[in-house]
C-alpha cells in the first residue's frame, strides 16, 4: 500500500517536473517558426510598398516563383562581390539580383526572416 | 587445337577490350560498383510511368526513353516539346522571364486522362505573356557526364564577349537563376547534369521526387484536386540517383576512323572556321569518378552562347537572348536525323547553311568552297 503511494505520488509529479524543465512556449501568433525553407535565386518583382518579393528559382527547367512577405523588420544585407554584409532597403533590391533568403510558412503565406544578397545573373557577375 | 582456340579467344577478347564505346555503353575503366550502378540507372531509365505511378498530370513522355531511344536508350528521339518564355529587353525587370510562374518554362503537350476530365484540356496552355514558343527536339545524350565534369575556367577561357580578339565571334557564358555558370541545354541555362536529369524528371514525365518535391501548375494555376492520385514523392532518392549514374556514364560513342577524305575535311572546319565555336576538345577536371577525371572529351563545343542571327531566334532563357543558343556539341552528330535546336535542318550541309550572326563567316566560307571540300567537310561531320 505505501510502494503505490509512493508510485501515485511520483507519477504526478513527474510530469510537472518535465514541464518545469521546458522553456515557456510563447504564444503561436508571436512566435517566428524556425525556418522551414531557404531559396536562393534570381529576384523576378520587387514591391517595396506593399513589401513583398518574388523570387525565380527551381532545379534544371522545373521552375517556380516563390513569394514572399518582407515584414520591415527583416534583415537585409549585401554580400555581393565579397561585402562584408551591410544592411540595405528593400527598395535596393532589383530584379536580377541574386538571393539568398530564409523563411517560413504563415497562414497569409511565405515570410521571409533573413534576406542576403549575393550576386547578380549577369555573364560576369 | 585446343591451345590454338585459347589463344584466338584471349586475342579477341582482348580486341573487345580495346573496343571503342559503342552507343549506349558505358565509359570504359568503371568500377563494378559503377558498372551496377549504371546498370539499374537503365532500369528506371526505360521504366515507363503511369498516371498510378505518378505520370502527370502534365508531361511530355511516359519514360526518359521515350524521348532518347534511337538507336539506343539515351539516343536521339523524334518527339518535338514545346518550350514559351517572354522577352522585354529594356524593361524594368529582367529581360528574360521564363514564365515560371506561369508553368514555364515548358508547357507539357499530354496530360492524364483524370486532368484532361477536370480542365478539358489536351496539353498545357501557353499563357498569352508569352512572347516567343520554342519548338526542342530530343538530342541523344551520350557523354553528357563528360561535358558535367569540365570545369567552369575551362568553358570561360573560351568567352570573348566583348569580340577583342576580333574574329566575328563573342561567346559568353549563361548563368542560371542563382549565379552559376549554366552549360545543359540548348540555352546552356542548366549548371550540372544533375539538376537537368532530376528537373526533367518534374517538367518532362511530370515525377515527383525528393529533389522536385512538388508537383508544377497548370499554367500557373494548381491542379484541380484529384488529378494526381500518386502520393509524393513519386520516385525516390535512390532512383533518382541510379538515373543520374545511368546518363553520366554513358560514353560518347567513339568517332569512326576517317577516310582520307573525312581527315582533309577535319582540316576544312578548322580552316573556315567552324572550330571557333564547335572547340574540337575540352578537358574534364578533377571527378570523384575515375572515369570521367582528367579525360579529353571531343565535344566540338565551347559550351557558351553565340548570337546565331534572327532566323534561328526564338525564346530567351536566363541570360540568353532569342538569338543566343550554345554552341551544340557534335560529339554523335552522326546519330542525328534532324539538326539544329528544334530540327528544321535535314541534312548537316542545310545546318551549316541556316548558321547567321557570328556563324556568318564560317557559312559562307563553306559556302565558297568548291563541292569537294564542302563534300569532304561534311563526310568529317558524318565521322562524329
């Protein structure tokens, strides 16, 4: 009778204290998911007002444009022709540059977290 | 006797040995473990895909042998696809768009029977942003592993963009949409064998697979639900790979030994210039396989772009004008049943005579020759 006190009394506490070892989840609308995809390619449309961004990319001829979402907070830098990473405007970006960007889905859809340029399409870029 | 027999079986064993590769063999000196590998690529090669199997619902053929099967799997094909992009130089994007959002670059002419019931559809819609339709056969693709393993500087040392040695011809590299040198392709848009095998897959067959997870759109607008009934990913990795170690390997089919008259016209198309673009032979670089490391590949291509006039022009693609194509490799031109890009030339004589812009000079130099050079040039081309 004393074991299954004991036994009822751990198997009540355990689970509290699992949960005390985890960091406190914030809410689902405030967290920014780990990135789930990254995309590297060539911008297609840049629309700094409504801060959004099309990006051409794809593996041999099957293609696809991804769109995303740039909340102003984002990071933007620049690292083409070997820059150390300076932060530049959306309204830089042009089409034809190169980019590499991480993001992730929301229910309004794809969210950029980090955007990095890298390069321009161009013979000699 | 029986010595006698021994030694005639080891002289033409060994006479096999020394054989050069016919098409749709391997390259000489693999490994067994390559040797296998190539041997289940066939496998999935040939295989051909049904909607169940996840065909579709767009595609152009059933299997990749469909398209490259003359003589031999990886061979040439009759079959003519269709590929629409939109050109707007001077505009405020980029000059090239290849209507990716659209369902382009290529715009499937078969669909599933479950498709063609939802849409009413016999082939994919080009959309009206399209500015050029670019008619592509199938070219055989025996050693293409070969043309993979070249280093880019090799491909650069032949770009003259700017035209500063003067010779009439400025060939400049095309870069896929992420900076990197591209070389597959008629457009050379594509940089590695890889990608080209693994997106065909998606754009040729309409297959799935962990490399191109997600099915395409019909001109840009999803697939009515129940279409494509095959869960995803329809091929898997390892297929994947046994498709990409089948095409690598395959060896470029050996020249045929040339006839007097074959070896003056080896001479007559360096001579009038045709070497000036269709470079007779590159050099692979450092490979993980043996086989394909530090070789000499007769490609008779520099891989780059050249302006071949507005005859010939049709889409753009990546950097690519409607006037630029690559320069096409000759290496098996004697496999060929049709020339050029979309086939319009029947013989390799009418070939040379539709070459415009920076194939101006060599064409008419050829044009110029008497009969028995041009005869003797063309039996060279036939070597190939």
């Amino acid at each position: 009778m004393h074991r299954v006190t004991l036994l009822s009394l751990a198997s009540l506490i355990a689970p509290l204290a699992l949960a005390a070892q985890r960091p406190p989840t914030p809410p689902p609308a405030a967290q920014p998911t780990a990135p789930h995809d990254s995309v590297r390619g060539a911008i297609r449309a840049v629309d700094a007002r409504a801060r959004t961004l099309e990006v051409t990319t794809g593996v041999g001829y099957a293609l696809r444009v991804v769109r995303l979402q740039v909340p102003a907070s984002v990071p933007i830098t620049d690292r083409k022709g070997g820059s150390q990473g300076a932060p530049i405007k959306l309204a830089e970006l042009k089409p034809g540059d190169v980019i590499r960007a991480a993001f992730g889905g929301r229910a309004t859809g794809f969210v950029a977290y980090t955007i990095e340029r890298v390069g321009r399409m161009e013979s000699t870029p | 006797m029986t010595r006698g027999w021994i030694a005639l079986v080891a002289i033409c064993s060994a006479a096999a040995c020394r054989r050069p590769p016919q098409p749709g063999e391997p390259l000489r000196g693999l490994s067994a473990a390559e040797r296998a590998r190539f041997d289940s690529g066939k496998v999935v090669f040939d295989s051909a895909f049904t909607p169940e199997k996840g065909l579709g619902p767009l595609f152009n053929g059933r299997a990749c042998a469909s398209c490259h099967e003359d003589p031999v799997s990886g061979g040439v094909g009759e079959e003519v696809e269709h590929h629409a992009t939109a050109f707007h130089p001077g505009g405020p994007g980029r000059a090239c768009d290849e209507l990716a959002a659209l369902g382009g670059p290529v715009f499937q002419d078969s669909v599933t029977p479950l498709l063609r019931a939802a849409l009413g559809i016999e082939k994919e819609p080009v959309p009206p942003q399209a500015t050029a339709i670019a008619e592509r056969t199938s070219p055989d693709i025996f050693g293409r592993g070969l043309l993979d393993a070249v280093p880019d500087s090799e491909i650069l040392k032949y770009a003259d963009p700017d035209d500063r040695n003067g010779d009439g011809i400025s060939g400049r590299p095309n870069r896929f949409l992420d900076g990197r040198l591209g070389r597959f392709g008629r457009k050379a848009f594509v940089p590695t064998l890889r990608e080209f095998n693994d997106g065909a897959f998606l754009a040729e067959i309409g297959i799935t697979s962990p490399s191109v997870p997600d099915e395409g759109t019909v001109a840009g607008k999803p697939l009515p639900a129940g279409t494509d009934p095959a869960p995803d990913p329809e091929l898997s990795a390892h297929s994947l790979e046994l498709t990409d170690a089948f095409v690598r390997l395959l060896a470029p089919p050996a020249p045929l030994k040339q006839s007097s008259e074959a070896h003056r016209g080896s001479e007559i198309f360096a001579q009038v210039g045709c070497a000036g673009c269709h470079v007779p032979k590159l050099r692979t670089g450092d490979n993980p396989i043996p086989a394909l490391r530090h070789q000499e590949v007769a490609a008779y291509s520099d891989l780059l772009l050249h302006d071949m006039g507005p005859e010939l022009a049709d889409i753009c693609f990546g950097l690519a004008t409607p006037n630029e194509f690559r320069t096409e490799p000759l290496m098996g031109l004697r496999l060929a049943k049709h020339f050029l890009h979309d086939g319009r030339a029947k013989t390799p004589e009418q070939a040379i005579q539709m070459h415009a812009g920076e194939g101006a000079r060599a064409r008419d130099l050829f044009d110029s020759l008497p009969p028995a050079d041009r005869a003797a040039l063309v039996a060279f081309l036939k070597t190939l």
